[in-house]
C-alpha cells in the first residue's frame, strides 16, 4: 500500500530564530550533524524556551528532513536528547499513524532512490531547496510492520558490513605501509 506523507504526517517548517550564547532549548541547524545525518554528540541549548511555541518543540519520533542546499537527510529526533527546535532549513514530520515507524519513513526519505527524485524536483539557483508540496505529495510504499523492521535490521546490517569494509581496508592500508617501509631498515 502507498500513502502520500500529508495522508500519514504533519509536514510543518522549523523555526526561525537566533541563537544566543546560552538557552535551555537547542536550536538544531544542519551544522548539528555530520554527513550521514546523525546527530553531533555535543550540544547545547542556545534558545530560551519563552521564545519557542510548544508546536515547535520536537517530540520522539519527529523526523528532520532537510531541505534547503545540497545537504539533504532524514533524521530521527529522540527524547533522550536536550529540548529542541528545529531551524527553518528542515521540515519536521510527525506521523499521524501508528503503522508506520519513524526509522522506516526515515530510511525510505534517504534512500539513494528517493534522494535522486527529490533532489530532481529542488527549486532555486543559488541555495535548491525540496519544497514542501513536493514533499507532502511524495508516496511512501507502506510494507507490515513486521516488514518495517525486518527492512530496517537488513539495512543496520549492511551499514555495519559497509564500516567493517572500511574499517579492514584501512588496516589492510596501515600494514602495507608498514611492511614497505620495515623493508627500509
């Protein structure tokens, strides 16, 4: 079954704001996460919460796509993190149903397939931004829960082969390097 992300979400833009130097809210901004869209470790709260409604405090489960320039990704907000806004360039998805898991749509959003076609329909010159019918009209092929899971365990699995590859390749590298140079002495 597919359903378009309005028919399953609320599709609603970040907040604009300043930071300031100290805050009880952080202000999450595309600069808080690394490559792959996972969240930097070290955060701090740089809005004061008077400044932010309670519809812009992320909830678990929220996803943050982002939207605007060449950085695009789904991320996942969880509660274990300090209270947050997210900055105009994500749009926060909150799925109205149960049946779907945050980390599936999350998954399917950075999908190399989906990233090409949203990145096909970007609008702008200087920053392209995924507008936000764009991303209300996308569909979402929608497998059991069970297949959810089961779809998200096969790609945990070939994120973690993908790292064991690098992580021998480098060794492999480091005892070359190694050899070549003991032939020296």
């Amino acid at each position: 079954m597919r359903h378009k992300i309005k028919d399953i979400a609320k599709l609603q833009t970040g907040l604009f704001a300043k930071p300031e130097q100290a805050g009880n809210v952080t202000y999450l901004q595309v600069k808080h996460f690394d490559e792959n869209g996972h969240l930097q470790e070290a955060l701090h709260p740089d809005l004061k919460a008077n400044k932010v409604t309670e519809k812009h405090l992320l909830k678990q489960g929220d996803i943050l796509f982002a939207a605007k320039g060449a950085k695009n990704f789904a991320a996942i907000y969880e509660s274990h993190n300090p209270p947050a806004v997210a900055s105009t360039s994500f749009f926060v998805i909150r799925l109205y149903q149960n049946g779907i898991l945050p980390a599936y749509l999350a998954w399917y959003l950075n999908h190399p397939t989906t990233m090409t076609f949203l990145k096909e329909q970007a609008i702008g010159s200087s920053i392209v931004s995924i507008s936000k019918t764009v991303l209300d009209e996308l569909e979402i092929p929608v497998p059991s829960v069970e297949q959810q899971q089961a779809i998200l365990h096969i790609a945990s699995l070939q994120q973690r082969e993908s790292w064991l590859y690098r992580k021998i390749e480098a060794l492999r590298e480091q005892l070359i390097q190694q050899q070549i140079f003991n032939t020296l002495k």
